[in-house]
C-alpha cells in the first residue's frame, strides 16, 4: 500500500470516527435535554402530589371532626330517647296531662 492510500484510510478513520463522535454527542444531547425536561416535569408532579396529600390530610381531619360530631349527636339522641326528654315539647307536655287528667277523671267517675 502507498502513502496517499494509506492517508485516504486514515482519512476515512477519521471521518468514521467524527460522525461518530457528533451521533453519540448528539445523542448526549438528546438524553440532557430529556433529563432536564423530565426532571422539571418531576419537580411539578411532586408539587402536586404535596398539594393532594395536604388536602388529603385536611379532608381526613375534617373527617374526623364530622365523626366525633355525629357520635355526640348519637349519643345526645339516645340520651334523649332514653329519659323521654325532647320528644315533647312543653305544649304536647301540656296537651298530654291534659288528657291523663281527663281520663282518670272519666275512670274515677265510673268507679
């Protein structure tokens, strides 16, 4: 082989070797770009998973509050039910002795 073939080879080496540098740097450059966007991406689907777990948090608390509310209002109702109190109101309550008197009256008077 001569020199000017043997420089055509390296020549072509060379050329071989620059395109393949610039598809592998360009391909770097491709995979940086798509870090960065994902890593932005990440950072505001993180962002939204805080903002989620806050509100979970606050609709859990807010959960919580309505449940005792509910189990005191049960309890305040069973209370109610249990000594007769609040199913009358001082009208019925008075209706009510009305007609207990009318009827021992009525017993009373057939006795």
């Amino acid at each position: 082989m001569n020199e000017k073939q043997e420089n055509n080879i390296l020549s072509q080496d060379v050329q071989q070797l620059e395109t393949t540098l610039r598809g592998l740097w360009d391909q770097t450059k491709h995979a940086a770009e798509m870090i960065q966007t994902l890593r932005v991406q990440n950072r505001a689907l993180q962002k939204n998973v805080d903002e989620l777990e806050l509100k979970m948090s606050e609709l859990q608390r807010m959960l919580h509050e309505r449940d005792e509310q509910v189990q005191v209002t049960q309890q305040q109702l069973r209370d109610i039910r249990s000594n007769g109190l609040g199913m009358l109101d001082q009208n019925d309550k008075a209706e009510l002795r009305k007609q207990i008197i009318s009827l021992i009256d009525k017993i009373n008077s057939h006795l």
